[in-house]
C-alpha cells in the first residue's frame, strides 16, 4: 500500500514538474527534472534497474538522434538560412503564420510529426525574430498543426502506425476518413491562435526586438542567389532524405531508415564530426529516456488501473473517443493506442472504431504541452532560441482547439 501511493505521489509530480518546466530558485530544466523522477522511481522500488531501462524506447531515441545530424547538415548547408530569407521577404504575419502551419501539417503526414517538428522550429523561430514578430504563437501554431496533420496518414504518428500494421489500414482508409477532420481542425487552430494573439497579427503588429539570423547557421560560404547555400553539402543532405525515404518505403523501421540516411552525411571530408555532433540536443534525448521511465511506472498506478476498469466496461462510440483522449493525457497517446487496440476485435465496425482512435488520440496531443513528443520537442528547442513557451502559455490554445478537433472527428466519424 505504502509502495502504491508512493509510487501515485511520484509519478504526479514528475509530470507535474516537466510540464512547468522550471522549479522556482533552482537550476534545474525538464531534462534534468524528468531525469530526477526517473531516478526517484527506480530507487522507490515503484521500478527495477531493468525494467526502467527496457521502457526507454531505443527506436524513438535513435530517430530524434539521427534527424538531429540531418537537421544539423541541413543548417551547415545555409538551407535554413535560405528558407527563412524566402519566408522573410513573401510573408505579411498572419500569411506567414499560414504558411508554417500548411508546410508543418504537411510534412507531418509525409513522414512523422516529432521528425517535422524537429526540422521546422529553428526555421520557424528564427524567421519571426528576424521580422521582429513575437515567435510563440508560431511555434506553439507549428506544433499543434504537426499534431493534426499527422493523424491523416498511417506514417505520420507512432501511434498510427501501431493501428494501421494492427488492423491492416493503409494509406486510402486514413486519409479518406480522418482528411476531412485534418483540414478543419487546421482551420480552427489558425482562427483560434490568430484570434487568441490578435495583437501580434493585427496590422501593425506590435513587434520584439529584431533578431538577425546568426551567421554560425551558415560557416561554410557559397551563394546561391542572394542567400548563402552550400551546394554539394545540401545536395548530399537531399540524397540521404531520399536514402531515407526509400527505406521507409521498402517497410524499413523509421529509426534504421533514418540511420541509413545520416550515415550518408558522417562520411565526409570536409565537415568536423565535432561541427556536427555539438548540434545534437543531448538534453532532449535524455529528457525523451526520462520521460520514458516515468510514463512505464504510471502504468503500474491505482489511478490507471481504475481507468482500465472503465474501458472493461464495455464503451463504445463516442464515449470510447473521449476516455481515449483523456487516458491519453494521462499516460501519453501511444501506450493508449497500445492498451486500447485489442480490446476493439468485439466491436461491430472495429476497424471504424481504430481510425477514430487513431483520431482523437492524435488530437489530444494537442491538450497539453506533455501530450505529445512533438510538442516538447518545439518547446526544448524554442528554448536554444531563447523563447519561453510555457505550459499555461501552450494550454491558452491547446485547450480550445484539442477539445473542438475532437469533437469534430467524432462527428464525422
């Protein structure tokens, strides 16, 4: 009993801590504070040595860490530089803001939103700031349009991928059935961010100190037009994505396929590994391996075990689409889908049922700062930027447009 609360108390305030991100007059960041829970956990006795080590999800670990050196390349070559010029000189604010949502929605169903994510936030903030625009409904705008973008396809989240190899779902039953949700809740979340920060996008918005975009992002000097690209560097990071994509496209995992890809890009002569390997985010893979730890001990909580009560129950509908967004917040939208899949074989149209799933799970990610990776990846690395994008600040939106986009997928569906 005492070990059961113990373990309720620290799995609470693990989670609590990462989504404010900060304890007052200590220096300490979600990284070290999931870090500190994960630690907690295993010398509680709530977790063995390995079973923490077996949650981390080395899959997950290992494809952050190779688009990090893709990202990395990418910015060496001055393509983001490039981009964000472009981005600079086309885009009013609330065009530009269109135009981050369109490209993150749309990588996101191409590939997987954590890796979109990843890619753009750099673009995204530093474009803003070079405007003189306040950054963070971008960004918070960039995630959440991830988040819905990537619940119309089967690659585009972990979690889909689990249901469509599950229920033998392809491309066609996806986008066919969640497409339709997918651009109206895009819409939403343009008209809710746009309206929540009016000031910001009203003419003659009322912009933050102008912040050039720093040269370091591009050391190695060509030009291509009137922005520095490196050529053969960008043309090498293009035949990796490719290698990449033919991977994925021939069924190779998305973390080896990524791998083959960079591997690519290490073998070089001109780049320093060190060049490369100083851009990776270590902070944020150990923050992911914390997190990890965490989320497989609320697992084992009275809190879970009551809501897993609920689901043998019998719902069904509706009511099995809300109590999936709400165990998603609880303990994450992929270990739902997991926990929630086999139970859908007694339903009358599971396969239906599995794409609503798919649904709202995806869009619960939107909640909250911590309901999903792609999310705390924008918020990490917002914070290399120096932008603060807390979890009350994420919430102001979030808290609207989940709950709508949900609501319209069960209506359409």
């Amino acid at each position: 009993m005492l070990l059961a609360m113990t373990t309720d108390i620290l799995v609470f305030a693990s989670l609590a801590a990462v989504a404010a991100g900060r304890i007052p007059r200590l220096r300490i960041n979600r990284a070290g504070l999931a870090l500190v829970g994960a630690a907690a956990l295993v010398l509680s006795g709530a977790l063995s040595v390995e079973e923490a080590l077996a949650a981390i999800d080395g899959q997950t670990i290992i494809l952050l860490f190779a688009m990090m050196v893709f990202n990395a390349n990418l910015r060496l070559s001055g393509f983001f530089r490039w981009a964000g010029g472009a981005l600079r000189a086309s885009a009013r604010p609330r065009t530009l803001l269109a135009l981050v949502m369109a490209l993150s929605a749309l990588l996101s169903a191409l590939f997987i939103n954590d890796t979109a994510v990843l890619m753009l936030t750099p673009l995204a903030a530093e474009t803003a700031l070079a405007l003189g625009l306040n950054p963070v409904p971008y960004l918070i705008a960039l995630a959440l349009s991830a988040n819905v973008g990537s619940m119309a396809t089967p690659i585009g989240n972990p979690q889909n991928i689990l249901i469509a190899t599950g229920r033998g779902l392809g491309f066609g039953d996806f986008m066919s059935a969640l497409g339709p949700s997918a651009l109206i809740s895009l819409l939403i979340t343009y008209a809710v961010v746009v309206f929540l920060y009016r000031k910001d996008f009203a003419p003659g918005p009322a912009a933050v100190t102008p912040a050039p975009i720093p040269d370091t992002l591009s050391p190695i000097r060509a030009k291509t037009g009137s922005f520095p690209v490196y050529r053969p560097l960008f043309l090498k990071c293009a035949l990796s994505f490719a290698v990449m994509a033919a991977c994925w496209a021939a069924g190779m995992s998305v973390s080896l396929g990524a791998l083959a890809g960079i591997s690519i890009l290490l073998v070089t002569r001109r780049v320093r590994p060190e060049k490369i390997f100083a851009e990776v985010d270590w902070t944020l893979l150990v923050l992911f391996a914390g997190l990890f730890v965490i989320t497989r001990a609320a697992v084992t909580t009275r809190s879970y075990g009551a809501l897993m009560t609920l689901v043998s129950g019998g719902l069904d509908g509706p009511a099995l689409g809300w109590f999936a967004a709400g165990l998603s917040q609880v303990i994450s939208n992929v270990p739902a889908v997991m926990v929630l899949l086999p139970s859908l074989d007694g339903l009358i149209d599971p396969d239906r049922t599995a794409l609503m799933l798919a649904g709202v799970t995806t869009l619960a990610g939107n909640f909250t700062l911590l309901g999903s990776v792609a999310n705390l990846i924008m918020a990490e690395g917002a914070k290399t930027k120096g932008i603060h994008v807390g979890f009350f600040e994420y919430f102001r939106s979030g808290g609207i447009i989940a709950p709508l986009s949900i609501l319209i997928t069960l209506l359409l569906l």
